[in-house]
C-alpha cells in the first residue's frame, strides 16, 4: 500500500512565499505525483492548506487538486480557518465536535487523520473532545494504523518550534503507548523539513512543505527559513506492517547519474 503525502502547501492569492508561487509548486507537486505515483491508494495533505485561512487561497486549492488523480484527504494546521475550509470543501468529513478528524481504511492500514488546529494561536491542540475521539477510534479497530496530524507529536529540540508544538504532547504520547501494537508510525508537518523522532518508541516523522522549507536553529527560537531548498513530498509504503518513508526531491533540476544493473 503506498500514499503520497505532501505538506504545508500555504496557498495564497498570488503572494509569493519566500520567493515562491504556492499554486505553481502544488501544481508541480500534482504533476509529479500524478506521473510517478498514480498507483498510490491515497493522497494526504498535512495541513497549513492556506496561508492566511482566507477563501480565494482554498478556492485556489480545490482548483489545482482537481488535478490530481488520487484520492485526496485535507488536514487542518494553524495557518488554516476551520469554518471557511468546511465552506469550500463541504464533503470534507468531520467528527461529531465538528473537528476535521476522520479515520479509513486502505486494504489493511487503517489511517487516522487528526486536526490540531487551535484559533488564534500557533500551538496545536488535541482539546475539546479530540483526544478522546483518537481513543475511541483506536480503540475501535485491531488493523495497523498510520496516524496523521499537524504539529509535532515529538519535542524537536528547537526552541522555535517546540514553542509552539502540540499542547496535549504528553497526553497523547499516553494515549498512543497503550495501542502502540497496533500502530504503525505517525506523520506530521508544521516544521517545514525533514525530521524524524519517537513517540512511545514508535517512529514519527516530519514532512517537507511544498513551498518554503526550514532550517533546524539549535542556536535561538528564531526560524530559519532556506529559500533556495526546494519544495519536497514523501512517499509511503506500508507492507506486511512494515514501514518506509521516501522524501521525493520533485523540485530538483539539477543532473541525476545512473549506474548499476537495470
Ligand atoms: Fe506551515
Ligand atoms: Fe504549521
């Protein structure tokens, strides 16, 4: 079974970000994704969807993922505005508290998509009722589970953005211990690079952003942006309960050398 997962595609109404067209890049991301990986079972997108949550920047992403050629499902990171996402993507599926949380199945994975989006600030939160609807819904299946959500559910030791992490970290790292056999790994994106760590020793890694990517500072809590890094997506594969993670350097130019057996 393998997913495509991109992140933190920041859409906005033409402002360039750090140089760089959002829609332009997701449109490249579609591109690639759709040349090179029709055959995945589903598309994850891990939120901070738009830039400022306002509706020409998610009209503008409905536009360019009607594009792709895969089953899409939406995440909601702090960038984003819950009510004004909803109104663009009516379909999208939420829990009973009206959060964008969802769970289903792919062949054997279950895959469990949280919303840690908290108005008005940039910390994520599995408050008001979404802690225990992961409980619930972990609870409800024995399949191997991947489970999904913005911010970090490992402390980074980065100042900058441990800061401004997931509030409920303990809790959650709680929560997941006692299913940890049935889960299989987690992702998240908010960081805008490739990082990976352990959540009740199970492995959870961070996904690029498909416009501006970050540099880890271990010197201050100030962000470090790289303009000139390009934009990346990942690629997983889940067989037999087991797990790999490809970064997909679809932003490259540069020359790639062959070499050994075909
Ligand atoms: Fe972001
Ligand atoms: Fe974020």
């Amino acid at each position: 079974m393998k997913l495509v997962v991109f992140s933190d595609p920041h859409m906005t109404a033409g402002r360039p970000i750090c140089g760089r067209s959002p829609a332009e890049w997701l449109g490249k991301a579609i591109d690639h994704a759709a040349r090179h990986h029709a055959d995945a079972a589903a598309c994850v997108i891990l939120g901070d969807l738009a830039d400022s949550g306002a509706r020409e920047e998610y009209v503008i992403l409905k536009e360019g993922l009607a594009r792709l050629p895969l089953d899409c499902r939406l995440m909601l990171g702090n960038h984003d505005d819950r009510a004004m996402f909803r109104e663009i993507f009516p379909s999208a599926p939420v829990d009973a508290n009206g959060f964008v949380q969802s769970a289903f199945d792919l062949g054997d994975v279950r895959c469990i998509l949280l919303d840690t989006l908290s108005p008005g600030e940039g910390a994520g939160s599995l408050g008001g009722g979404r802690l225990e609807w992961l409980a619930a819904t972990l609870a409800s299946s024995d399949r191997p589970c991947l489970i999904f959500l913005h911010h970090p559910p490992i402390e980074t030791g980065l100042r900058n953005f441990d800061r401004i992490g997931l509030k409920e970290r303990s809790a959650f790292e709680a929560l997941i211990a006692g299913h940890r056999h049935r889960v299989a790994g987690l992702f998240f994106g908010h960081c805008h690079m490739s990082i990976a760590g352990t959540v009740a020793g199970l492995p959870a890694f961070g996904i690029r952003s498909l416009t501006c990517q970050s540099l880890p500072n271990f010197r201050d809590g100030r962000f470090l942006a790289a303009p000139d890094l390009p934009p990346a997506y990942s690629v997983i594969r889940v067989q037999g309960g087991a797990l790999t993670v490809h970064t997909i350097e679809f932003g490259y130019c540069g020359p790639v050398e062959e070499s050994g057996d075909a």
